[in-house]
C-alpha cells in the first residue's frame, strides 16, 4: 500500500522531468509524452523484459501509463513554475529512486532470485528510465556522471537484505530501507559526494586505431 | 490478406528508407542491412517483446528478414535514383505506418488487451522502428520534431476503435482506418502540419545545475 | 566445456574493453561496471529476449555477472598496462566473437529455428554487446564502420551449418568453425580488410527536406 502510493508519486515526478528533457530539446508534444513515459515506466519495463515477468507493469495497469501522460502535459502547462520547484523535484525524484528500487528488488525475490539478481533488479527499475531517457535525447546518460545515484540504489538493496535477513517484517524493511536510502541521497546531493571517475586517455599515436579494441 | 500486402509493401518501403540513413553516415554494408532490417521489422519486435507475444514476427516468417536484407542491398544498388523517387516514398511510408498501426493495433486486441494498450501497440508498432534507426545512427529521433506523423497513428487507432464499436465488419475497418489515416497523412505533409513544438529553457545561471533535475 | 571456457574468456575481454570506453567517457565507477556488463551480457541478453529463451544467461548463472563485474574493476587497476597489451586484446576480442557466434547459433538450433534465425542469432550474439555499448557512450556504433567484424559472424555461421550438414560431430563442428573464424579475423585485421562502405549523399538544395525519407 505505502509502496503503490510512493510508486504513483514517483512515476508521476520521473514523467515531469522527462517532459522536461523533451522541452529541452524542443519536442514536439507527442514526443514530450513518449519520453516521460520511458522515463518513467521504462525501468520497470526493462526489468519485466529481461526476467520475463509477463505482463509488463503498465499492460496490467493502463491507468499507470494515462497518469503519465496526464503528468506530460501538465508539465507543458506549468514550465515556467518548474524552475522555482527545483527543490522538491529533486526530493521526489530521491523518493521515486528508492521506492523503484524496493519494488524491483520485491519482484525478483518473489520470483525466486537470490541477491545478485535482485540486486541488478532493483538497481535497473531504479535508473534505467533515465537512462532510456538520456539515450532517446542523444546525451551520454547523466546517471553515470553525476553525484551517488546507482550506488545509493545498490546501498538500499543491501539495506533490504539485511533487514530481510534479521528478521524484519516487509512492513519495517520497506520503511528501512526507505528512510536509509533516502538520508543517504539527501546527503549525496547536499555535499555533492561523487563516485570516482574512471578516466582513460589512449596515447595520441594510438588514438585513431584505439578505438579497435 | 489486405494487411499482408501492405505489411510487405511497408518493411520493404521502411528497409530502403533505413538503407538510406545508413548511407548518410556512410556505413558498410552490414550496417546498411542491420539499419533496414531494425527499421522494417524494430518497430513490431518492440511491441512483441513488451507485450510477451511469441515468436516475433520474423521469427516465425523469416522470409520477411530475406525480404528487408534484399530490399537493403537493393537500394544500395539504386541509390542515385532514389533521389528523384523521394514523393513515392514518402507515400509507401505514410501507407507503413498506418499498415504497422493497424496491426500493432489487432495483435494488442487479439490477446484481450483493451483501448489504453492497444493504443500504445499501434503506436508502437508504426513509429519505433524510425526511432531505432535514429538511435542507431546517434541522432535525435526525427519522429519528435517532424510533421504530424505519431499522432496519425494515434488518431488512426481511434478511428479503427470508433469502426469496430459502430460494428464494421473487419475488412471494412481496416479500410476505412487505412483511407482516413493515409489521407490525414497526405495533408500533413502537403500543408507541412506540426505538433506544438515543448520549447524549455534553464535559466542560464541555472543550466549547470539544472541537469540534475 | 569448450565454449564454456570460450565463453568465459570473452566475456571477461568483453568486459574489458567495455570498461576502457566508459572510461574514455570518464564515466565513473558504476558506469564503468554497467557498461562492462552490457558489453559482455547484452549480445546473449538481446538474442535471449527476442528468441523468447528465458531466463537469461545472467539471471540463470548469476557468477557471470559478478566476473564481468570484478573484471571491470580490475580493468580500472591496470587501466595503464592496458595500452600495451592491445594486440593480445584483439586476439581475445575475435575468440569471443566467434564463440558468442558459435553459441547464439546453437541455442537457436536447439530452439527449432531454422538456418535464417539461427544466423541472427549468432550474429546478434557475437555483436550487440558492442553496438549497444558505442549508444550507451554516444557514438555511432564502430561495428558499422569497421573491418569486417560482423561479415565475420556470418560466414561462421555458414561454415558452422556446413560442418553440421557433412555430418561432423558437434566437437569438431565448433572447433573447425572456431578456427575458421578466428583465423579470417586475424587475416582482416592483419590486412586491414573492409566491407565496401555505402555512402549516400543528398543534394544540397534537398537536404533540409530529405531527411523526411
């Protein structure tokens, strides 16, 4: 129950900044709806596919995939306020990160896989939508440049394990891992904590014939 | 029987139209034909693999796959005509991509799923081929900022619910969406019709930052 | 066992040079790792998702998932060794192209499919890790452009069928095409051999417009 409420906020903030991506590079309408929802149900989609979890969440669900496009067009209306809502966007989209990734974790346990799938499970709900989003916007995806993002996806995962593992209820592991992953994020953005960057120059001699590696 | 010749008439038309993209960024010949065949056959894998229904159409007619790789070596063939050809094609591609809406459309109806779905299958089915073969040759998708050419196939699912709601039989369905939506088409290429266009801008100061949105 | 061990090997070199793109992105560490693991796992996971063949290699033997995982870390560690030892790379690179090839092809046989889906099948095995790691980093994908890589997977496949067809035993069938496939991309490597490249150029006056093809 707590988990469809944050799921429906969180498809609905993933949507907003997908339309967002769209408007920055002027789309059309038809393509501001297609990215919000990639952005916001293409993680679980992905995920659904490569498990083959049939059907895919927004196939059982239409109303899910009305909601974001409902949520695209909206965000046409209020573009001009979104700058003042960067804050919020920001914790929302922190909540949408943890509560995908709780769900997708959920999923692959109750189809039986142990923790490395679970794991990739619950990290791909989490970030795949903006990745989807990124590669239809021809960026080189944000999620792998940016600050602690995937990582506190992967975080929360153990966090969840663990809580599983000590005997939790599902009700206290959820909200566990909920607040944990979400501090956790707050405080990557407030100190703008990063991974380290891998950083690989070939030498200028080899640089044409390199890329044949 | 109808929908089969337009299905074949459409890869094929797709396949030359994606041998051309790949000619533009002067890939070799397999490019070429991974190109056309993503295009032709991308857009009905896509709508298969979301909605869990096997085998793909390729895979079970692999004689359509012959089909798109021989129409591919074919345009490489005939390139320098195809330029005076460009008004042909452009009407084989408006009669794809209602052809790929309607039976993007059928399949979705076939397996029980109601309008919302269906919707997105057609959709689906007619557009994302294009939109692979953008994300191939590291473009913008063009289907986001061209002339209307989604929402024909939006529109054109509409129709095809509206005739079978008033009770046509099948055949006259597919016609009669077949007409409407390859004349809507025509129009919107002729007046050079367009979607509003979603334009966003960051504030300056803010681009930096923004992106974390 | 063979092409387990095969396997193996390319998909820790797979892994590798996955690695070492994402690191000429600058991407961090978990970039670095889920471009390793697309890179290694995406051509099996593609051909598994559109063959319908659950569950995928990875979900079914998660160990591979965590060696392409280790194998991107250790390719941060020895990130500077990594420049000379590119010949033993490329050497490592065509292993795994033919064994992906070998076994793609395999599983489509074991499948039902007959000789046009099984060649999909190896050739999408042996080459979609690396075209959807050049969208993952943004660039046209280098398969395309490439000395014959992908003609490669091809004509093993095609030596693989013959092997069969003349009543070779399985053994000898993936050793004669491993052989025969390695030894052709030694050759076009050595020798620089290219597929001829299709280049299209629309006239000036036209190019605003033709892009609507």
């Amino acid at each position: 129950m707590l988990l469809t409420i944050i799921y429906i906020i969180a498809i609905t903030a993933e949507a907003m900044t997908g339309a967002l991506s769209a408007g920055r590079r002027s789309m059309d309408w038809f393509g501001v709806i297609l990215i919000a929802c990639v952005t916001a149900l293409g993680g679980g989609s992905v995920r659904d596919v490569l498990l083959g979890h049939y059907p895919l969440g927004w196939v059982k669900h239409p109303e899910y995939l009305v909601l974001t496009c409902c949520a695209a067009l909206f965000t046409i209306l209020i573009a001009n306020w979104m700058r003042h809502l960067r804050s919020i966007f920001l914790l929302l989209d922190a909540l949408g990160l943890i509560g995908f990734t709780i769900i997708g974790c959920q999923i692959a346990i109750q189809m039986g896989h142990g923790f490395v799938v679970s794991a990739v499970a619950g990290i791909m709900t989490g970030v795949s939508g903006g990745i989807l989003r990124d590669i239809l916007c021809n960026d080189v995806p944000l999620v792998f440049r940016r600050e602690l993002y995937a990582s506190i996806s992967f975080v929360s995962v153990i966090c969840y394990w663990l809580c599983i593992h000590f005997g939790l209820t599902l009700e206290w592991t959820v909200v566990t891992t909920l607040v944990f992953g979400f501090s956790l994020r707050v405080i990557a953005i407030y100190f703008g904590l990063e991974m380290p960057k891998f950083i690989y120059q070939d030498d200028d001699e080899q640089s044409a014939s390199s890329k044949d590696i």
